[in-house]
C-alpha cells in the first residue's frame, strides 16, 4: 500500500484540482479523498509505527524527511506537490533492436520514467523494422522488465518501403498498439486508403509522418530566412501541409481514427481544425520542441535544432499556441529521438535529425504553456495523459485519476526551477538544445502500476 497526502490532485477526466489524500493498493487507486490518508493509517493499526526503510526493498529506499515508512504502508507526503496521472508518450524511439548504441529499450524507459511519463509507445523504425511478430514480441517482452509501461506500434507497411501493407491483423494480435511507418512519410495514397480501411475493421489507431519528400531540398530545416542565410535547401511547410490535407480527408471518408504525428505547419493546424469540423476522426500532437522554439534556434544550437520536420517560423509557432488553446492540437508527445554525440557533431548536412524529449517535456508544458498562460494546468495534464489514452484504448483505466483506475501517477512541483545538464540525463544520449536551460516544474515521484518507477533522491 502507498498512501499519498495532502497533494494537489489535478485529474483531467473530471477537471478535478483539489488538495487530497490517495490510497494505492495492488497497483490500483483504492480510495481517494480529503483527510482518508490518516483514517487508513488508524484503521490499519499503523499510526505512528515506524520501520527501518531497509526493509521495505529497492521501491523504498532513500527515505528522506518527507517520507514516513510503515510496516507494509509507504506515505508520502505530497504537500506542495501535483499528483497528476502518469504522463502517457505515444511517440518515442528506443532504438531497440539494431540501434542500441543510441537508446535501448531500458534506458529510454528509465528517461521515461525520470521524466514522469508510465507508459510510452515506441515507433517501429527499428533494425529490422517492426513489421513482423518476432520484432514485435522482442520490444514487448524487453519492456516487461522496464518498471514502465512500454507499448508499441507495428509498421503499416511491409520494411516500411510504402508498397505492401503489413499483416496489421495478425501484428494486433500479438499486441500491436497502433500502425505507423514513422519516419518515413507514405506517398502512395491507395495504400494509406487501403490501411484505413483496415484499420477502421481492427478499431486501431494510424499514426502518419507527414512530409512529401518531393518538396524537401534538405531536411530537418524551414526552408526560409534561416535555412537561405545557411545556405542550406530546407523543407517548406508545404510538404507537410500537403500530406495532411490528404490525409484528413481520407480519414473522413473512411471513418479511420488517425494521428497526424508532430505538427508544425500553422496551415496543417488549420486543416486539422476544419478536419475536426467536418467530423473526421483527426487527433493531432505537437512535440514540446516545436511548442518551445522557431527556426532561430538553429542559429543558436545548429544540429541539436535539427529535427523533421523541422523547427518552422514564429508564425507557426504561434498557431500551434493557438491549435493547444483551442484544442486543435490534442496530444503533447515528444517524438524521442536519441543520436550518438558524434553523429549530431556532423555538418549541418551530415547530421541526423532529432532530438531526446523525455526528460524535458513536463517542464517545458509548465514553463512554456502554464506559466506563459497558454493552457490552464488541467489541460496540460490532458494533452499529456488523457487524450494520448483516448488514441491508444487505454482510457478504462489509465490517463485519469480515480476508483479503480490504475495506480498510474506522476508528483511534481510545479514551482521548482533547475536547470537541465548532461550529467543528469537517464538517456544514453544528450542531443537536446535545452541543455542549460532554467525550467520550471520538477518531477519528484513517478509511480507506474502502484510500484514506484523513479524519485528523486
């Protein structure tokens, strides 16, 4: 049993914000409410009982002031922090299999969980790619011995060359969340109708990579002002805009339920809006780099700001402001991206695109969208945890907090600044451009399955 009081309990599902106790027992939220922290301490005989924490296992050691151990009960006292669901990633790359020397499956589970996140989805760019059971069932397996909840996509397309649907029947079968060829955009418009189709008879989610690769000069740079100062070729907006606008009307004429994977077009906003409109079944997610900075940042931090697509104008940026606001845009997730250092100490034109996410990504909601007044916080949590449970099916019993719903949960101070650096990241990579960066908002706890997943020591 974990016992958590006087926290500030922000729960999306019921706009829920109040100061109160929760009560976790065999990985389910038993009971919550103001002052029960206490009556279940009293009904269990324990009050005041303490014990040597040496006893209570790895989950509970590093007791500090602000943890009170009691046989076979873990309190912690939560004043001053958020107890807000789980943070829920549906777009995360792990590197794992054929890759590890940039991220493998326990160490980006590891960021996950430093970063408040309990379950993530990983992409199926892997080597082999995830497009056949075995691949599939390795990821799954490997992240059953992670203390997070570690899901993943298949591919839709057979090596992800955009010319042969995978067997989605069979991959679902052996527990495929979704369908993906992330990374790589596909071109061939029956074959996106085609999987839709399926999709809509196996009630799975697609997630799609939007930018036409017969637009792009150079990726993983706004073709503009900043990539023609470089003298470097750019991808425009377009790219991106038109394989949305595809897209969104496939999605409505088929029925499927789709994601349009890291928005940063401010015209792709507004087809998602008047998709959403026409009752497509359209969700949309932005990443917190694109929310957080422009295409300046590639002045400042070169490669670390390389990213597809790329870091677009502060026009774009302001209507992904407004698509959060007005929920356009419904899902926040951080496109993980981990690079070796020297791969992102490449040319600008030699250097992979992206960067890691994980462990930045709550404080730059807090920093960038609360505190600047973008989002109220119950809205952030929403685009966090709750919404990204709608994509996946997952909301019976995650993404919210209440009775019966999983012991899923994340406790952070929303006041707390610090300042990110290499030496405290979890990833085996460090190719972010908010090294050094002053963040508000500090994860303390993250709690996966009623276990604790990470605290702060």
């Amino acid at each position: 049993m974990i016992i958590i009081q006087n926290g500030r309990v922000i729960d999306p599902k019921t706009d829920t914000d109040q100061i109160m106790d929760l009560v976790l027992v065999q990985g389910k939220i038993m009971n919550m409410g103001v002052g029960i922290g206490e009556q279940y301490l009293a009904m269990s005989g324990s009050a005041g009982v303490m014990v040597d924490s040496s006893k209570l296992g790895d989950a509970d050691s590093g007791i500090d002031g602000s943890i009170k151990s009691r046989t076979g009960i873990r309190v912690i006292d939560a004043s001053g922090l958020i107890v807000a669901p789980g943070l829920i990633d549906v777009h995360v790359h792990f590197r794992d299999p054929g890759l590890t020397y940039k991220e493998d499956i326990q160490t980006g589970a590891k960021a996950a969980a430093k970063g408040g996140f309990t379950t993530v989805v990983c992409m199926g760019n892997t080597k082999p790619p995830i497009d056949n059971v075995e691949t599939l069932e390795y990821v799954l397996e490997e992240g059953k011995k992670t203390k997070i909840n570690v899901l993943s996509a298949a591919n839709i397309s057979v090596g992800m060359k955009g010319e042969t649907l995978t067997d989605m029947e069979t991959l679902k079968a052996h527990g495929a969340a979704g369908f993906t060829d992330d990374g790589i955009p596909l071109r061939d418009t029956k074959l996106v109708k085609k999987a839709m189709e399926e999709a809509v008879r196996l009630n799975v989610p697609l997630s799609f990579h939007e930018e036409d690769p017969a637009l792009i000069k150079a990726a993983g740079v706004n073709q503009g002002v900043i990539s023609a100062q470089l003298d470097f070729g750019g991808a425009p907006a377009v790219s991106e805009d038109v394989m949305v606008a595809r897209d969104c009307m496939l999605a409505l004429h088929t029925g499927a339920v789709i994601d349009i994977q890291h928005i940063s077009s401010g015209h792709s906003v507004r087809m998602v809006e008047l998709a959403k409109q026409l009752g497509a079944h359209v969700m949309a997610e932005v990443t917190p780099h694109h929310f957080s900075l422009d295409e300046s940042a590639v002045l400042k931090h070169g490669t670390l700001a390389k990213m597809n697509p790329p870091l677009r104008t502060a026009e774009d940026r302001e209507e992904i402001l407004r698509g959060l606001k007005e929920d356009v845009i419904d899902i926040i997730a951080t496109d993980h991206a981990p690079h070796s250092k020297e791969e992102k100490d490449r040319p600008l034109n030699q250097a992979p695109s992206g960067i890691i996410g994980l462990e930045t990504a709550l404080a730059l909601g807090v920093t960038n969208l609360v505190r600047a007044g973008v989002l109220p916080m119950t809205k952030l949590m929403e685009k966090m945890s709750l919404n990204p449970a709608v994509l996946y099916h997952l909301e019976g019993s995650k993404g919210w907090i209440g009775k019966e719903a999983d012991a899923d949960l994340v406790l952070f101070d929303p006041e707390e600044l610090w300042i990110v650096t290499e030496e405290e990241l979890e990833s085996k990579a460090s190719n972010t451009p908010f090294i050094g960066e002053q963040l508000y908002g500090k994860v303390k706890y993250t709690i996966c399955g009623g276990r604790i997943a990470y605290e702060e020591r």
